[in-house]
C-alpha cells in the first residue's frame, strides 16, 4: 500500500502528540487514533506512515492520512478486517 515513492527523512516524522491536532477531524481523541493505528498498523507500516524508533511510535502525517484515506477505501469495498 506504499503511497508515494518519496523517501522519508527522520525529520518528516513526529509523535503521537504531533499528529493528533493534524488529524482530529477525523480521530477527535486520542484513544481513537491509538484504536485505529492498532488495528491498522500494518497497513500504516506499508503505506510508510509509521515507524518505530528507540521503541516509540512515530508518524509522517501526510502518509497517514494517505494511508487512512486508503484503509477506510479498502474498509468500504469490504477488503480490510475493522
């Protein structure tokens, strides 16, 4: 599911903390991006939206909202287990 062919530098990722107010149209809380992600991390790993660096979760915003755009796409025409 990789978006874009782009390479990602350690600065276009951020934490959890970062993402969450350039997605809160879509996930309002914390717990429902935290919900989303483990349901969809691999996806988000394809789409190259996630990583995990010294054991925490970071995230290229663009890429994720790609990548969300393209699970709940997958979601609708019934590809992808909710």
């Amino acid at each position: 599911m990789q978006t874009t062919n782009t390479p990602n530098t350690l600065d276009d990722f951020v934490d959890l903390r970062e993402l969450l107010p350039r997605v809160e149209q879509t996930f309002p809380t914390e717990q429902s991006a935290k919900w989303f992600i483990r349901q969809h991390r691999h996806e988000l790993v394809e789409a190259g939206a996630l990583i995990v660096l010294t054991g925490r979760l970071r995230f290229n915003p663009q890429r994720f909202k790609e990548a969300a755009v393209n699970i709940g796409r997958n979601l609708a025409k019934g590809r992808v287990a909710a």
